[in-house]
C-alpha cells in the first residue's frame, strides 16, 4: 500500500514513465522501480538493453541495463553520505511486448540504513536516469513495521526528488507479529467461551 501523496497519472505516447515506490524498514530502504516506455520511444528502450540486436534480453543485457539505472539513483538518510544500493531483483518483459507502450521494466534496489536512534528522521531520493524525455512519480509505501511512521512527503516539481519524513520509535512487534498476538489472544478465549457455553446451558 501506498502512503497518500501524488496519484499515478496516465502514461504518455512519447515519455518513458519512471514510478519508484520506497518502503522504509528498521534496518533498510527499498525502492521498487516500474520503467514503462511509451509506444514511440519503445524501440529506442529495446535497442539501449538489447546491446547485440539478437532480439532477446540476456541476463548480461538486463544485468548491465539494471545496473545503469541503479548508478543513476540516490538515496540519503538525514544528512549522511548516499547510501550504497545494490540490485535485489529486476522483471523484464519479452522485447516485443514493450511496443504496445504498456509493460514495464521492473527494478528493485536495496541499501542497508545505518542505526537510526528513536526520533524524527528524514529520507532523501533522487532519480537521474534518463532525464531527457521521462515523466516520474514517486511514493512511500506504508512500512510493515510498527517502529516506523510515515509522517510527510515533499517532492519536486517533476517527482525527480522525494524526501520523506519519518518517525522511529522503540523496537515493537511488527505488524504480522501482532496478527499472531491477536489470533492466539482468540484461541485463548476458546475455552473460555466453551465453559461459558456449559454455566449457561447447566443453568436451564
């Protein structure tokens, strides 16, 4: 889920569409690139990773591809050095799908975040790559973790630049943590509500 800030809008024909969601961890950020090259620069997208022409991406193509977007992003958190990225996965579609300007490039990227002290906090993202002809968005995903809160999001005019406040508070239990709490907090009250059940049905 994302965190409310700016809406997808529609991809345009001739502008490669670059959406990156950022899910912020206790001890990580990951950033989920979606690149969707419109109709008429989908060619032009197909001839920049398929190096040889051959008609099929290789791993070594989409391995060099990814790695150039990868060089082109920046992550930040407070005011300390960029964080150091590294591929976590990355989806492509057949060539040949990507001419009907709709199928995307999927890229995640991770970077471990140094200990952030309980308190507020901020995280900085930058997308530089392929700047001449790119429209971008960019959100926060909500964190699966009770620790941190997602508290404001300022972007630039053309969502290049998004830096996201947030707040860390002590280590709790983690959202799938509290389902388990909450299931066996109910398995708990089984028995309470089946002797409950037999006082009642004494009692008539």
């Amino acid at each position: 889920m994302l965190v409310s800030g700016a809406g997808a809008s529609a991809h345009r024909y001739d502008e490669l569409l670059q959406a990156t969601r950022i899910g912020v961890k206790s001890d990580r950020v990951r950033l989920e690139m979606s690149l969707t090259p419109g109709i008429a620069v989908a060619p032009a997208a197909i001839r920049a990773i398929d190096i040889d022409g051959d008609g099929v991406f290789s791993s070594v193509e989409r391995r060099g591809y990814a790695n150039a977007v990868l060089k082109n992003v920046s992550v930040r958190a407070d005011e300390g050095p960029a964080l150091q990225l590294a591929l976590a996965d990355s989806n492509f579609p057949a060539p040949g799908t990507m001419l009907t300007g709709d199928v995307p490039i999927n890229i995640t990227l991770e970077a471990e975040l140094p200990r952030l002290d309980s308190g507020d906090h901020h995280l900085r993202f930058r997308n530089d790559n392929a700047t001449a002809g790119s429209v971008y968005l960019a959100n926060a995903l909500v964190p699966d973790t009770t620790r941190i809160a997602i508290t404001g999001q300022d972007r630039d005019a053309d969502q290049r630049e998004l830096t996201i406040a947030f707040t860390v508070s002590e280590a709790g239990p983690s959202l799938a943590e509290l389902g388990w709490i909450a299931a066996a907090g109910m398995l708990l009250l089984l028995p309470l509500h089946r002797r409950v059940r037999m006082v009642t049905l004494g009692a008539r």
